[in-house]
C-alpha cells in the first residue's frame, strides 16, 4: 500500500496486528527504490511492525529525472527528517549502503528510538581502502560525475559490487529495476564529503555487515562502530546486498532480537506489555 507524505511516497507493510508503538522506516541505497524492502519490509511485517519503505526524489513520478539532475546529499537527509517527524514515538530507522550515511547524518538533529545501519557508507573521519571492485567501478564511471546527468552503471559492473553474493541467476530480475541516480549524490559520497557529529546521535544503534562485501570492507563498519558507540553484527558469506541475498530472513531475526533486547517494553504497545 502507499503512503504520501507531502511529496515524499512510502510503500507501508502492515502486520495483521501491531505490536509496536512506533513504525520501522526503511530508506534504500543507490540505484534502487523502496523495492528493494519487498522481501524484508514482508519478514519484519509478519514480526509485528508497521513498515514504511520511503523513497527518495527521483525514484518516481513524470520529473523523475529532472529531480534527479539536482539531488544533492542534503536533500536525501531533509526528505528522511521529514518522514522521521511524522509519527508521535520516534520510529525505528533500518539504511542501507548510503541511506545508513544519510540517516547519520538525519539522526544528527531528528530523534529516532534505534538505528540500524546496514552496510552503510561511512563518514569522512573513517579510513577506508576500498575493495577492488569498488576502486575499479569508480575509475570507470568518475567522467560521469562532470556531466552532471543521472546514471546508472553497467550489468557487469554491477554484479560485481553490489550483487556480488547473490545467485548469478537472480542478479538479471534485480537489475531491471535498477534506476540512474543522481550523478552529484555520488560525486559526494566518493569524494567523502560527509562528516557526521557523533553528539547529536542521541540513539542505539546497531551495524551490520557482510564478510563478502566489495563495497563497504567490514573493517570499515567496525571502526564506525567504535567512532560511533554502536554494536556490530558481521554476517559470514554476505556481500552488500543483504535484503535480497539468500538466509536474509535470519538477518531481520537478529535485528529484531537487537531491538527487542534494547528498547524492550518502551517499544512495544501498551495492549501487548
């Protein structure tokens, strides 16, 4: 079902019956939309939670693309503060690859009960050496970035990063929902403009990742998880799509478990206490 908010869509999971005060929001990563929850958003709804997998300008309607050639970092966190207002308890906040960045940099100034950051790209102030792949991806498509015209990389250049653990066989039905992104946001991201205020993050949070990912090193995440007070769940045979990737389902149990055994009865709704 979708959701407006203002001029921001969501597609809402609902559970049979909910058992929590506040909802789960879902922010995608680069190249995709809120699809890419269909599988998790499905698992977490039979768990009890009300999901909103929000997208980000330009993932619809007829200018598409012409939002897309001025997305900038900054919009990205003003359109998840936006979503974050809107319930009465502050919500659960679940990011993937550079939603968890934009969603530090959101929590910075909004309240959230937890986050969750899943294989998230990580602020200026981490050191990283990026995977192969990812050094080669970026060589190729850097002449891009100047053109200032959305983008979307090629199958095989795809697949051997993002994709990289998922059956060969499931990677053509992902890719034909990849859309072109906005040249300036990855200008940013790989030019590591982003600094985040570890102060203003006033939340738990929980990071996740995958031992097999050739986007973001695991040991990247583990000094963000330092530099950020949070814990850290590694995940072996996991690349950086984890929501579609097989034995996700065992992923969403340990997140749910993280939350339960944080936020306990805070969390949940006053018929099921």
């Amino acid at each position: 079902m979708e959701k407006w908010f203002g001029d921001i869509v969501a597609d809402v999971f609902s559970p049979e019956k909910s058992k929590f005060k506040s909802p789960l929001i879902l922010l995608h990563g680069l190249w995709t939309g809120n699809w890419c929850w269909d599988l998790w958003g499905t698992h977490f709804s039979n768990l009890g939670w009300e999901c909103w997998a929000m997208n980000l300008r330009g993932r619809f309607g007829e200018r598409a693309r012409e939002a897309l050639k001025e997305l900038s970092f900054d919009h990205c966190v003003e359109d998840l503060r936006r979503i974050i207002r809107v319930p009465e308890i502050p919500p659960v906040l679940l990011a993937h690859d550079i939603g968890g960045l934009i969603a530090q940099k959101a929590v910075e100034e909004e309240k959230v009960s937890a986050l969750i950051l899943l294989s998230p790209f990580v602020p200026r102030d981490i050191p990283v050496i990026p995977p192969r792949p990812l050094r080669l991806f970026r060589l190729k498509y850097w002449p891009l970035f100047f053109f200032r015209r959305p983008f979307r990389p090629e199958p095989r250049d795809f697949n051997q990063t993002w994709l990289a653990s998922l059956p060969e066989v499931e990677r053509p039905r992902i890719f034909q929902r990849v859309v072109p992104e906005s040249s300036q946001l990855i200008s940013e991201l790989f030019q590591r403009r982003v600094g985040i205020d570890r102060a203003g993050i006033l939340s738990p949070i929980l990071i996740v990742a995958g031992t097999e990912d050739r986007v973001i090193p695991p040991g990247a995440l583990r000094q963000l998880a330092l530099r950020l007070g949070a814990e850290f769940k590694e995940f072996s045979n996991h690349g950086h799509w984890m929501m579609e990737e097989p034995d996700g389902e065992k992923i969403v149990a340990e997140v749910h478990r993280w939350v339960m055994q944080t936020l306990g009865e805070e969390i949940l709704e006053a018929e099921s206490t």
